[in-house]
C-alpha cells in the first residue's frame, strides 16, 4: 500500500504521508496542507472525517463493534475489573498490581474532603438546578480551593491532582443530589470501596445507619467501567481542547461536564427514560414514536439510538441490556419501561429507516433503566455518567499535555459579506 496521498487542487499535484496507526488505521497527514496548496484547507462540520489526534487510549471499531480500554476489551474488562482498577489502566497506561492499587486508592482517600465553603456555593443554587450545571459550577470552583495548577512537567504534581479530583469529584456528585432532596451533605467513609463509598454518600439517611447493597455496588461499578472512555467524543474532545490552551485540568473536566449534559451526548440517558415513560402514557403506543422518529419534520429523535461511531451494536449497550435483566431480577423490581424498551428496540432494527442508516441501541438506552431501579433520580442520570467518565477524561487531558500538542484552533471557510464601507445610521 502506498505511504502517501496525492492531492490535485487547481492543477497542481501535491503528497502528504499516510500514517497507520497499530490497529491498522489509515490518516492522510495534512498538516502541511494550507501551507503546499497556499491556503487550501479541509472542511469536515462535526468532524466525522477528521482526526484530531494520536491517541494510545482507546480503541473503538464502530463497524465491528469493538471498544478496548488500551488493548483490553470492555467486555473482560467489565466481567472481571473493578472500576478503580480501569481508572488506573486508563491515566497510567497499565492494570495496577494489589500494591499500586492500593496506594492509587489510599491517595484519593487523602483527597476526598471537600472544602467547607464549597458548600456555601452549592447552597446558592435553587434546589430546581439541574445537577449538570450543578456539578460542572462545583468543579470549576474546586480550581479556587486547590490553586496550585498542575504542572504538567512534574509526574509528581500530575499524580497530586488526578488523584485530588478523583477524590474529590464523588463528593460533588452526592452533594449534587442531596442538596436537590434536602438532605444534609454527607462525606464519605475511607472504610469502604471506591464505588461503596459513592453509594453511601449519595443515599445515606440521617436518620439511620446504611446497609451497603452488593448488587447496587456490583451493578454501579459496572456500569462506570462502560462509561469510562470512549476516545474522541464531545465532551472528551471538549477536555481536550479546553486543556489545550493550557488551563487547569479541573477547569477542562468542568467544561466537558457542560459538552456531556447535551441530550445528543450524555443527555441521552436522561432522555430515554423521558421518552420511555412518554410511551408509557401514551398507553404503550411504540408506532407512534416510530413514526414521529423517522418524521424529518418532526424533532424528536429516537433517544438512545444511533451513534456517530457505531455502525453496529455498541458493545456497551449488549452488556447494559444483560446487566439490566440481572438487575432488575435481582432486586426483584418489575419494570414495564424495560418491557417497552426491548419493544422498541425490536421494531427499531425491524425498520427499514433505522436498519438503512445503521441506527442500534447505543450506551444511553439501556442504563437509565438499571439507574431507576437502584433508586438514582432521574436528573442524576447524566451525573452518573460523568462519573464514570472521569478517569477517561483524566487521561486524555493528560495524555495531551504531556505530549506536548498545540493549542486547539480549527480554521474555517468564510461565507460572509465581502469588504463594504461603512453607512451611518441615517442612511440604513
Ligand atoms: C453518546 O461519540 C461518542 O462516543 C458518544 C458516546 C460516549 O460514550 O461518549 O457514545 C455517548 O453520546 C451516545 C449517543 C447518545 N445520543 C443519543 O442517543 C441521541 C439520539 N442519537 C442521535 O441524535 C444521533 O444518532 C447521534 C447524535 C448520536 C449521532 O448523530 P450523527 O452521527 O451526527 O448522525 P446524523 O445526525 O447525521 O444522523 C444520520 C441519519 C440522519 O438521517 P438522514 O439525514 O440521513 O435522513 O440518521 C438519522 C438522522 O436524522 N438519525 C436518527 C437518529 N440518529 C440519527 N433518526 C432518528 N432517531 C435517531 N436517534
């Protein structure tokens, strides 16, 4: 195959290298483009053709529906790791032995007060927020309270402040739902696990003690390996490009909390138990919904379906739908959303609309399903899966940093007025 792509723009031919990454994917490199064509750029709205980086992170085959978490697939990795355990594999490259494990967890532990005046912020909110807008103010605001910014040069200040979030981020998440039920602002307990240890933040009563519950545990922990990273999506490519400029890591996660809470993206979750309970009103009527779906006059999408990678199951959604079933089995709930969701989705890959655009069931279909039955309200859907983002955009941030890549500044094609002169207001 040949190492180079040839271009003709206006007569004149031009090569730029191709580059194959070790999962045999090929880039045309063309860094050099506006430069050899004297200002010739690609146009590509929404990126679906243009890589924005290398990355030894993550790897997704959208075609066959792979997704590994550096090189290990998300299937082993969700049947036999514990989350900390991927968050580790993720920033540092490697499955931490008992030793490293142990430490990486006892460092967060070390980090996991938040400080008090955090809480006279949240307090201001009206308890009608949305715990996104919440939960990205809260993490902005943690840059105020941890100042030293992370010095990207130093192993040392880099661990300091991944495992500063990673301690500190489970608090905000419980605070985001306790202070929209009225509940006291727990801290956590360094007696327990990682994901234990989020549970009791979120749901302990005041009033009594908390009995930890291992199919809520094992059923969270899955669900934010799934959740963990997924390459370059929005809101980890808006971590990316907000670090780019070199601002904090703390102030990049804030800003792809607000790219997540999107109902195209992250939002979806909350969306599709929305639009599953809408059916459900609506006496079950899956054809109507279908049908507005595939309505171009009509805005409502089909939530929870469709990817941008995907062009096959994504394989989160497959694991989802087995761990829904367990569940919600296991906790003896009886859920008619789940009925109408497998119902929907049977007609859905029935349908020649969606079968003719590759449209499946993506990660957000199934897990609010498993989120309800833990009792997880469902504004906090979308927390939850910011949650299990973190390590993922812990690592990519990193990853850029240390790689010292440029700031982030896309060109564009101007299609606006050409130079005219300007008139004063009396003759407009
Ligand atoms: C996530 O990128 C990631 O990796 C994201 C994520 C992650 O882990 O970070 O996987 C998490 O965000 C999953 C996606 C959650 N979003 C939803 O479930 C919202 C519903 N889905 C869509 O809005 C849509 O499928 C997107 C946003 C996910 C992808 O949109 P694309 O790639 O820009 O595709 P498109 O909008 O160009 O759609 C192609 C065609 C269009 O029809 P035509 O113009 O060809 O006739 O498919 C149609 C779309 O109208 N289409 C849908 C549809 N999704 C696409 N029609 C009805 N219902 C849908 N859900």
């Amino acid at each position: 195959m040949s190492d180079k792509a040839i271009l003709e723009v206006n007569g004149e031919k031009h090569e730029f290298p191709l580059i194959t990454g070790t999962e045999n994917e090929v880039a045309i490199d063309v860094k050099a483009l506006r430069g050899s064509t004297k200002g010739v750029i690609t146009l590509d709205p929404g990126y679906k053709n243009t890589g924005s980086c290398e990355s030894a992170i993550t790897f997704l085959d959208g075609e066959k529906g792979i997704l590994r978490y550096r090189g290990y697939s998300i299937e082993e990795l969700a049947e036999k790791a514990d989350f900390l355990e991927v968050a580790y594999l993720l920033i540092f490259g490697e499955l931490p032995n008992q030793e490293q494990l142990d430490k990486f967890h006892a460092d967060i532990k070390s980090h996991s007060i938040v400080d008090d005046d955090v809480k006279k912020i949240l307090d201001a909110f009206p308890k009608a927020a949305h715990p996104m807008g919440v939960l990205s103010s809260l993490t902005s605001a943690l840059t105020a309270f941890n100042p030293s910014s992370v010095n990207v040069d130093s192993e040392e200040d880099m661990y300091n402040a991944i495992v500063r979030i990673l301690g500190k981020f489970p608090v905000l998440v419980a605070w985001t739902m306790r202070k929209k039920h009225g509940l006291p602002l727990e801290y956590g307990d360094d007696s327990l696990g990682y994901v234990e240890n989020v549970l009791k933040m979120m749901f302990k009563s005041p009033n009594k003690d908390y009995e930890q519950n291992d199919i809520l545990v094992n059923a969270l922990d899955k669900l934010l390996i799934l959740h963990a990273d997924h390459e370059q999506n929005c809101s980890t490519s808006t971590v990316r490009i907000t670090g780019s400029s070199h601002a904090g890591l703390f102030v990049s996660l804030s800003a792809g909390i607000s790219a997540l809470w999107g109902p195209l993206h992250g939002g979806a979750n909350q969306a599709v138990l929305e639009m599953l309970e809408a059916i459900k009103e609506d006496g079950g009527d899956t054809k109507k919904y279908m049908a507005k779906a595939k309505d171009k006059s009509d805005p409502f999408r089909l939530m929870g379906f469709g990817h941008r990678v995907y062009k096959n199951f994504d394989p989160r959604a497959k694991i989802i739908k087995v761990a829904a079933d367990e569940v919600l089995g296991d906790l003896g709930v009886e859920d008619p959303i789940l009925d109408i969701a497998k119902g929907l989705e049977k007609e859905a890959l029935e349908d020649p609309y969606f079968v003719d655009r590759k449209l499946y069931p993506n990660v957000d279909f199934y897990s609010g399903i498993i989120y309800r039955a833990m009792g997880i309200p469902v504004e906090m859907f979308t927390v939850m899966f910011a949650l299990g983002r973190l390590p993922g955009w812990i690592a990519q941030w990193k990853e850029m940093r240390m790689r010292k890549e440029p700031i982030g500044r896309p060109r564009q094609l101007y299609t606006g007025e050409t130079l005219r002169p300007f008139t004063s207001i009396e003759n407009r």
